[in-house]
C-alpha cells in the first residue's frame, strides 16, 4: 500500500491552479485510470482535488511527481 502523504494547502493551491490554467478546452474530458467511471471535465478534476477523495489524491500524486522529474530535468530530456 502506498503511504500516505500530508497534502498542504499551498501544495493543494498550485495544483488547482496547474489544472484550471490549462490550456484544454472545455469540452475536453479526462479519463484517470479506471478510478473514474466516465470522462471527466477540468472543473470536476478540481473538485476531486479539492475534496482529496481517491481520485483527487492520484492527481496530486500525478502532480508531485510530474513537479519532481520537472525539478530534476527528467521531462526536459525526453
């Protein structure tokens, strides 16, 4: 099992922010594993987020992980 990490509120502002300045339109849906039963919209993925249920736990972890390889230059050599 995964451990569980402590989410701050400033962690949890800048990924709500990642996610809501996007540059995907509107009537673009995502799919997040099989975690959600139908594509959702930008807006639905920050409530997850925000609520920090299962599905908006991944994306924060999708998240950090992302900033992580980010900081470490792994995104910039592929």
């Amino acid at each position: 099992m995964a451990e569980e990490i402590k989410i701050s509120s400033e962690i949890k502002e800048i990924i709500i922010y990642r996610i809501k300045s996007s540059k995907l339109p509107e009537n673009i849906k995502m799919s997040i594993g099989n975690l959600s039963k139908e594509p959702m919209s930008t807006e639905e993925i920050v409530k997850h987020v925000e609520a920090e249920d299962i599905i908006g736990k991944k994306i924060i972890q999708m998240e950090l992980f992302y900033l992580q390889a980010l900081k470490e230059g792994i995104v910039s050599e592929l």
